[in-house]
C-alpha cells in the first residue's frame, strides 16, 4: 500500500513535471530549434497565439511584399489549416502578423529581419522583401513540425535579430545527366527557400544530354535532349517552362544560375550537330558515366556563334546576374586551346550583360573583371582565381558535395571524394579551407547535386537531407556561432518537418531524431 502511495506520487510528479516543463519550453523562444541558427534570440516568456482568423498586414507600396505576404498565408494554411485574411496597410496595426519594410536598419543589410513577437502581435522588419521573407522562414520554424495535433497553437514571444555572414547560399541541381521535371526543380526550390538559401544553380547541358530550349539551335533539344544516363528517355525545359522555374525561384528569393558546360561535358551538342566537332562528323549520344572524352572545336568559327546565340537567348529569359560557362574537365582539349576558348566565351557573357562564373579550371585562363570561381576540387586553380582578381564561390567536393555517400552502405551516389555523413558536411569553415582567402573574396557557398546515380525526386531528397539544412546554416551563420554537438539536436527537431513535408530523408545515426 505505502509503495503504491509512493508510485502514484512519484507518477504525479512526472505529470507535473513535464506539463510545466513543456508549457516553459513552449513560452521559451530561445528554445527553438531554428536552421540556420539567428545571430541573436532573446525570450520574453509571454505566448502569441496564433488563430485561426488570424490577418497578415502587409505595408502597402511595396514591390513584392504582397506575394510574400500571401506565400506566408498559403504556408500557414499547408502547415496548419489555417485561411488567414491578406491585407495591405499604412500603418501598424494592433493585432494579427504585420511585414514592414520601413526605415533602413543599418546591421540588417539587404537580407537581415528583425521579428519582434508580443502577446498581440508579430512585426517582421526588415530593408527588403526578401528580409521579410526570410523573416518568414524563421517564424515559421516557431510551428511545430506536427503542428496539426497541436492546438490551440502558441508561439513564444520575444525578439530575434538576423542577417546572413554570406551573400550568396546556393545548390546545385544537375539536370542533364538525369532529367527532372519543372514540378520536381520547383520542389527543390520549396527546400532551398525553407532554409534561406538564394540561388539554384541549373547544370543544363552535359555530355549525356541538353536541357534547355535554344530556337535559333533546335536540335540540341530535338537530339540532345532525348535521353539521358541509362538511356531514359530525357526531356528538356522550353524557354516558357525555363521562365517559370525562374518566376518561381524569384518569388522566394532565389535567382537562377544557368549553367552551359564547355568546352568539355558537351557529347548532347556534338551528337546534335556535325559542325561543333573538327572533324565535322556528329556524335553517338552517350549514356553512360564517363567524364572528360568530349570538346567543342575550339578553332572553328561557327562555335563562337553557337556559344553566343546560347548565352545570348539563355540571358535574355534569366533575371539574375550570373551566366556559369563551366569549363571543367576539359581533359581532351589542349590548355593551348583552352585558354583562348574561355576567354573569348567570357567575353560573350559580359557582352549579354552577365557576370561570369566557372568551375576552378577557369582560373588557367584570364577572369574577367567581377568573374567568380567556383572551387570545387584544386586549390592551386583557386589560388590562382584569387592572384587574377576574381571572387570564388567554396564548394569543396569532400565536403559540400551531395552526390557523395553517407557512407559504404549508402546506395547511391559516389565516393571518388570520400564519404560525408551529415557530421562530416556540417564541420567545416568557408574561411578556412583556400589557404589566404579572405571573407571579402568569398562569395559564398554552394552544394552541388550530381546526379549520375540520382534518377527521381525521392532519390535527390535522400542524398540532400539531412544535408542541405548544414550548408545552409554555413552559408547563414557565423562560424563563431556553430558547433556540431549544438546542431545536432536542433537538426533532430527537424525531422518532423521533413516528415510534415513527405520528405523522403536518410535517417543518420549521427543525429539524434526526435520521435
Ligand atoms: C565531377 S565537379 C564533376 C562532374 C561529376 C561529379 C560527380 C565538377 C565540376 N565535375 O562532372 O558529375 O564530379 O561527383
């Protein structure tokens, strides 16, 4: 009888204990489990609840803002069921959620927020719409992952202040040696914007195919586009889907990086015409997964007016400002060759108004004024990227490479550059990998998706989560601020959301996942 008194108490005291313990956590916002990690969170310990006639106040005239403020009303309703009412305003209103692009607030730059959450109301500040959008981002990480089995739903109040260490968060989705659909790349921005990354990096052409409408070059599509590694059957964008994925992007910040690979991983336009090679016969399509066999003819004219009316109709449909010439790999065309090609397809690209980008071989030739190099594998490449003037964009193949494996029993992907669980991808600085570099010659980072062995949406989302949240975060947050033993848990609350999202994740022993 007295060991049952003492049980029954015992269990009473748990039950208490973990109501207050979950009603504290709920009234702590510094208890959030945010990716990327804010520069500054502070709690008040009061609850804003969040209702179900709940209004979004955005301020009126201002470019954007509307669409942001109704992509926050549709995650709400996808999250939560939620119909908030949209609605612009001229002045602060007392209640609901409130965007304000106001007075400048010098720390926040172009990108930074501050969202200030009180008993009554959520005021997300900021310089731009895309401060507030990701403002946005960050609210919405204060909703529970299982947010429907939690009601009525109440979020901390409290302060955080935000702004991001790099200007350009990226990915990379190779969309040439396997297809993916407009659906499928729009998905992938879903995950990039959820993040607060800001640019897609599109690899669409290579040797085993082309992805992208050219009208005045109708074959490479025609030709080029009709299969893919395996031999499937391939498939392209035609410059009005290419236009959507960028509309798409642009709603939620991202800009669209084009890439045309060349002189090299070009085997889908040398098989769509006979005129790109020197010897002027056209090439068998390729569809296995050998790099390194293929080159334009470096010395033929017609290839000049092939990579102008490429660049040339591909700049005029992207918004953003970069045009990438790859140039990787070039293995069978002579640096004799290769020098003048890529400087010569340089100055295409600035003639159509876009600044440069390329794989680190580029460095061998000359950068143009404001060209970037992005680093993927040769830091004498990178070395000499930085001697000649040009910024460079850190996507080191053991690190940030997420066509890598997990480890040997993952069953995709490769290992040429080592396996990276997701500890391994987290763990590393972008100051401290190109031996000199400073912060102001990085433009950012990027994690690149190859996808040889990748053919569907369901295998992209298991080799980029749990990843891509850890290079968001080192694109966002200062090196000071992180550590792995720290992430990891705040990585484990994640889970839910991949689950919230049908997200088909590889579940790293290194994580702890909350159940
Ligand atoms: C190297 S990274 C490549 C790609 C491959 C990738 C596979 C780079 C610039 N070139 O062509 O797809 O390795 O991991």
């Amino acid at each position: 009888m007295k060991n049952k008194v003492i049980q029954a108490s015992i269990i009473a005291f748990i039950v208490l204990c973990q109501f207050s313990c979950t009603t504290k956590v709920k009234s702590d916002l510094t208890k959030t489990a945010f990716i990327p990690k804010p520069v500054s969170v502070v709690g008040t310990g009061n609850t804003f609840e969040l209702t179900r006639s709940i209004t979004v106040y955005y301020q009126a005239e201002v470019e954007g803002l509307q669409q942001t403020a109704q992509n926050l009303a549709l995650e709400l309703n996808r999250i939560g069921g939620i119909n908030p009412v949209v609605m612009s305003t001229t002045e602060t209103p007392t209640s609901g959620i409130f965007l304000s692009v106001g007075d400048t607030i010098d720390e926040l730059n172009n990108e930074g927020y501050i969202i200030n959450i009180d008993k009554k109301i959520i005021k997300i500040s900021a310089n731009s719409t895309a401060g507030c959008f990701y403002g946005i981002q960050t609210l919405l990480q204060t909703i529970p992952g299982n947010y429907t089995t939690v009601s009525p739903l109440e979020i901390a109040t409290g302060v955080i202040r935000d702004f991001p260490e790099f200007g350009y968060r990226g990915a990379m989705l190779d969309v040439a040696r396997h297809f993916f659909s407009v659906e499928d790349v729009k998905r992938f921005i879903d995950f990039l914007a959820a993040y607060k990354m800001n640019a897609l990096h599109l690899h669409l052409s290579d040797d085993q195919g082309w992805r992208i409408e050219i009208k005045s070059w109708p074959k490479l599509t025609e030709i080029g586009g009709s299969t893919e590694v395996g031999g499937g059957e391939g498939g392209f964008y035609t410059q009005e889907q290419y236009a959507d994925i960028v509309k798409y992007a642009q709603d939620r910040n991202i800009i669209i990086i084009p890439e045309i690979d060349m002189p090299g991983h070009t085997n889908a336009a040398l098989a769509s015409h006979a005129e790109l090679n020197c010897d002027g016969k056209a090439r068998e399509l390729y569809t296995g997964i050998e790099v390194g066999f293929s080159t334009l003819c470096t010395s033929k004219e017609i290839t000049y007016q092939f990579v102008d009316d490429v660049i040339r109709e591909i700049a005029a449909i992207t918004p953003g400002p970069y045009f990438h010439i790859g140039g990787d790999e070039s293995h069978v065309t002579p640096l004799e060759d290769y020098i003048p090609f890529v400087n010569r397809v340089q100055e295409i690209v600035v003639k159509h108004g876009k600044k440069v980008i390329g794989w680190d071989e580029i460095a061998n030739a000359t950068p143009v004024e404001g060209a970037t190099v992005q680093f993927w594998d040769n830091l004498k490449n990178t070395g000499m990227a930085l001697e000649k003037g040009a910024k460079v964009i850190i996507s080191p193949a053991s690190k940030a490479y997420l066509d890598m494996q997990y480890d040997s029993t993952t069953h995709l992907g490769l290992h040429w550059a080592g396996y990276i669980e997701v500890d391994k991808g987290y763990s590393w600085n972008p100051l401290e990998l190109v031996p000199g570099i400073t912060k102001e010659q990085i433009l950012g980072v990027e994690a690149p998706l190859w996808t040889e062995t990748v053919t569907n949406i369901s295998e992209v989302e298991y080799m980029v989560f749990p990843r891509l949240p850890g290079y968001a975060e080192i694109g966002w947050t200062s090196p000071d601020s992180r550590s792995w033993e720290e992430y990891k848990l705040r990585l484990a609350q994640h889970g839910k959301r991949f689950e919230a999202m049908d997200i088909n994740f590889y579940r790293s022993p290194m994580v702890p996942w909350e159940e």
